[in-house]
C-alpha cells in the first residue's frame, strides 16, 4: 500500500484502478542531437501527465512504517557523498569495472534502502553523474523524507557491443553476474539489505535490463523502476545467442511464479525510439497490461518528451513515490 506523502492524497479501494495526477514543470534547454538507445537529447520543456498505478486484488491490509517528515532528514542540509570504486572484473577493459556509489550523510544500515541504477546503451554510470541524477534524487529524498543509497555499475565492453546487462551466452563478458553478485556484496557489505529493500531501475537499455534482471533474480529485489524502457528482448549484438525467451520480461512473466514485484513504468509521451521490431512507444502500457494480468503492482508516467533524461528525470517526484511506497510498507 502507498504511505501518505505531502505532495498528494491517494485512495485505495480493494481491486480497482487508481489514477495519480501530477505535474512538474521545468525549463529545458533548446536543441539537441538524437542518438541511439542509452544516449539523450534535450528537447522541448517536457511535463510530468497523469500516471496510472494499478492494484492487485487486496489480499490483507498493511501499516505503513514511520517515516521523518519531509524536509526532516540529513540530505536537506548536507548532500550525498560520491564514490566510484573500481571492483575486479577479468571480462572489464583493464580488469576492473568501476561502480558509483552515492551515500546519504551519516552512517549506513541494514534498514536504508538502495536504488541500484542501469545505464543506457551508449552511456556510462559517469553519464548518470553528468547528468545530475544524484542532486536530482536527493531531492526527492528530502522531499518524502525516506533516504535511499544510489548505486551504478559501468557496464560497457571493450567490443562496444550492446550488452543488454546479460552474461553473454559466448561467455565474454557477464554483467548480470556482476550486477547481482559483486555490485551488491561492494555497496552493502555486512549490511545487507532485505530483498524488499533492494529496488532495481534502469535508463532505455537499462530499463529492460532492470525488468529482466530482477525477474530472473526475484529473490534478489522488491521493485523495478524502467525509464524508457522495453520489454521484449532487443539483441542487434546477438548476446543472448538463441536463448531469448529466457531474457525477455514479457516471456518472464509466464514462467515465474513471483508475484509480489512491484514495477514503475516510465515512458515519454513522444518517444518512438525504434527497436528490432516496433519502437519503445506502448512498450509501457502493453507490459502493464501484462502485469496486471497476473495480480502485480505496477504504475505508469508518461512525461512529455522523448527518449531523454530531461523527460524521465521529470517523473523522478512519482517514481520515487511510488519506491517509498513500497519501502515503507510493513513486511
């Protein structure tokens, strides 16, 4: 269930839709170059239109854990702290595959939740950086009082392959090990997170790999958050081989029996991205529909705009609602 946030009132009724307005508006910069998946244009001056979060059939009622209230947490006074720590990797170009790190002030614990983050095709965890998704989420935090740990893996390859965040199946590279398994072990330590805790998003590419990696590791994360994402396997490089349904999140629903994973689908309103087959564009609302078939949490934002950061950045007040929502929620 959604806790109670300053920004709005939300009404739940047992098994029907639930529609959130909300509206953020901001000024871009002009121009731009289109480029590839994972790249970003700045364009119009794009604005936040209604999402539509859609609940599974009630199966209990649960209280919300007491969170600060807003503006009450040590991020409003004082940023996070940036790290990038190199962590051994032999299929990485010099053998180690750096990972920013982004920490609210002040100690960390088992019971802070982590945004573990995917870049885009042709972009790095430093474009995230350049990009200002750390100020931009601390925003967020001192807004709804919950903070969280950012964290971004660098997942190129020296071949400049699109690696889909996958272990490739000629055994070159294996990001989805690296993600799951060295990531989390470098940013929690000894202080490891319950899987409810863990939220895993992603940027185009990433936004697929975020879907897919967290339904084929559904132990390992609570919620998915997809930024111009899609759903079905998007493979010009060949890494999966011929094993694509075990990669494609709209196949992945059909032979898991998770439940209980919680998706925020992020989709601009003019993004046409082409992909091997159709575009980005629906890929929100047909995976959605897919979600709620099988009794699934899932809510969509359509910003205006395109296939930018400038666009999924302005559905960040909704996104991270809907994160806290989940993080919140007594287990």
């Amino acid at each position: 269930m959604f806790a109670s946030f300053s920004r709005r009132a939300v009404v739940f009724v047992s098994s029907c839709t639930v529609v959130v307005s909300a509206a953020v508006l901001a000024t871009a910069p002009p121009g731009g170059l289109p480029e590839r998946l994972g790249h970003h244009l700045f364009g119009a001056d794009p604005e936040v239109s209604a999402g539509e979060v859609r609940f599974p059939p009630a199966q209990g009622v649960t209280t919300p854990a007491p969170i600060p209230e807003p503006g009450q947490v040590a991020v409003c006074d004082e940023p996070g702290r940036d790290e990038v720590v190199t962590l051994p990797d032999a299929d990485a170009p010099g053998g180690g595959r750096p990972v920013w790190i982004r920490r609210p002030p002040g100690p960390d614990s088992a019971d802070r939740p982590v945004l573990y983050l995917l870049h885009g095709s042709a972009s790095t965890h430093r474009t995230l950086m350049d990009e200002n998704v750390g100020e931009l989420l601390d925003e967020q935090m001192c807004r709804t009082g919950v903070e969280f740990v950012i964290a971004a893996p660098h997942g190129q390859v020296a071949s400049g392959a699109t690696t889909e965040w996958g272990d490739a199946a000629d055994g070159s590279f294996a990001l989805e090990s690296f993600v799951t398994g060295a990531v989390i072990r470098a940013v929690e330590g000894d202080r490891v997170r319950p899987r409810r805790l863990r939220a895993l998003g992603g940027f185009s590419m990433g936004g697929y790999g975020a879907a897919a990696t967290a339904l084929r590791n559904p132990d390992l994360y609570g919620q998915v958050a997809s930024w111009g994402g899609y759903f079905r396997v998007d493979d010009p490089y060949g890494v999966f081989g011929g094993d694509t349904a075990d990669h494609a999140p709209d196949r992945l629903l059909g032979s898991t029996e998770v439940r209980d994973l919680r998706f925020a689908l992020v989709e601009g309103e003019d993004d046409h991205t082409p992909l091997q087959e159709g575009s980005i564009q629906g890929e929100a609302a047909r995976f959605a529909d897919l979600l709620t078939e099988r009794g699934m949490t899932v809510a969509t934002f359509h910003p205006r705009g395109g296939h930018d950061f400038r666009t999924w950045t302005r559905a960040f007040p909704d996104t991270v609602d809907f994160l806290v929502s989940g993080w919140s929620a007594t287990p």
